[in-house]
C-alpha cells in the first residue's frame, strides 16, 4: 500500500460488518481483549485515565470505554472502517455512554490536523496497520497534553512469522489488507523526540504496551523521513 488513500480503502474492505459482529460478539463474552485491558489498567495505575482521550484506530471504541470507565471525561474515537464506527456508536449507546464518546469515520493521518488536542492520546493496536508509521506517531503523539499509550506487535521471530503467515492469506484471498512490524527503537525514539518519557511497559507473547507522560522542557523535535524532510 503506498499511501494513506490505500489504507483507508483496504481497512474499510477488511474491517467489515461482519467481522465488526465477530469482535463485539467476542467483547460481550469475554469482556475487553488483552492489550486493551492491559493499556487501561496501566493507564489507571499512574493517574493518567483521566481528562479527554483521543482514541486512534478505535475499531470499536473498547479501549474509549474502558477509559472512560475508569475515570476519563470523554473521548473522541477514530476510525477508518465504516462498520466498526457504526456498531461502536450501538455498543457505546447501549452502555449509556454515547454522550460521553463521539466516533469519527476516517484515516487519522488525513484528518489529524482538523483534530483538537487530548489529555492522553491512546492506539491499541493500531500502528500495526500502518504501512508508515511515522506521520501516523507524528500527528498522534503532537496531539497529546499529558500522556500517550500505545500498543504494537513485539519484534520478535515468531511475531513476524504469523504476521507473514496472515498477509500471506490476505494476498491469496485478494484482500489488500497488511499488517506490519515496524522497528521498535525507531519508534520508541520518535515518541521520546515529542517530549515523553516511558513511564511503564508490559509484554504478552506478541504484543507490547506502552505508557508514556509528557515531560516540561523545550519544544519537542518532529521526526521525518528523509525523502519527507526534502520537501520542506
């Protein structure tokens, strides 16, 4: 996929009706997934599920309502699938909460900038989308006041093995849909450059959570791509 058109299109065919009935089905029987209860209750812990929360890559906004359960005012959930924000919007309803969460048909990347900034700035595997993680962490990260979270595949064998394994599939089935691995340095280093510090971080077998709290200090240094910084 070369661009964020691209995404956008091939999350809207793969993040479907269906498997948006799939994931609520799973979270009604099961409660929140993994990462997503993990990134809630270390958010939880330091003090930092408070205020407004900007949600990025929502799906259907589990992680929004968590935080807000947890002690967060609002929150504001973005996503590109169409069917995903639509049963997020009846979830949030039918737990008497669609006053306090508002969903957003959309790349982020595209509309970041039209964005207010949040409290605390939250993506649950949602980098791992994203062919290009940079403009994605750039625009996430600026956007948050005090705290940003997030959660990725761990670089590790036999994450890449299994992601190589689905995007395999995808490819058979005609399904422009990948997922992605992207360098954990790189990117911890561009959080960092916003002006973060890692505060706590856990692992599970293929994913890891992280929770950072901005510092005071001068103003933070953006991170670019070469061939991006050669526009400017």
């Amino acid at each position: 996929m070369a661009s964020c058109c691209s995404f956008a299109d091939s999350a809207k065919n793969h993040f479907d009706k269906k498997d948006a009935e799939k994931t609520l089905a799973r979270y009604l029987s099961k409660g929140p997934d993994e990462t997503t209860r993990l990134l809630g209750e270390r958010l939880a812990a330091e003090g930092l599920a408070s205020g407004t929360v900007l949600d990025i890559g929502a799906g259907l906004g589990f992680l929004s309502l968590e935080l807000l359960r947890l002690g967060a005012d609002r929150s504001t959930a973005v996503d590109a699938s169409a069917a995903f924000i639509e049963t997020g919007r009846l979830e949030a309803k039918r737990q008497g909460k669609n006053d306090r969460v508002s969903f957003i048909e959309a790349d982020f990347v595209q509309v970041a900038e039209s964005m207010p900034p949040a409290t605390l700035v939250v993506m649950d595997r949602a980098v791992c989308c994203y062919p290009d993680y940079t403009p994605l962490l750039n625009a996430a990260v600026a956007r948050a006041t005090a705290a940003f979270a997030f959660s990725y595949p761990r670089d590790r064998w036999f994450v890449r093995m299994g992601i190589a394994l689905e995007n395999s599939l995808r490819r058979f089935r005609a399904d422009p849909f990948r997922a992605f691995v992207h360098p954990v340095t790189e990117m911890q280093r561009l959080v960092t450059g916003h002006g973060l510090e890692l505060v706590t971080s856990e692992q599970t077998t293929m994913w890891s959570i992280e929770v950072y709290r901005r510092m005071r200090g001068p103003t933070p240094m953006v991170f670019m791509h070469q061939s991006e910084a050669s526009l400017r």
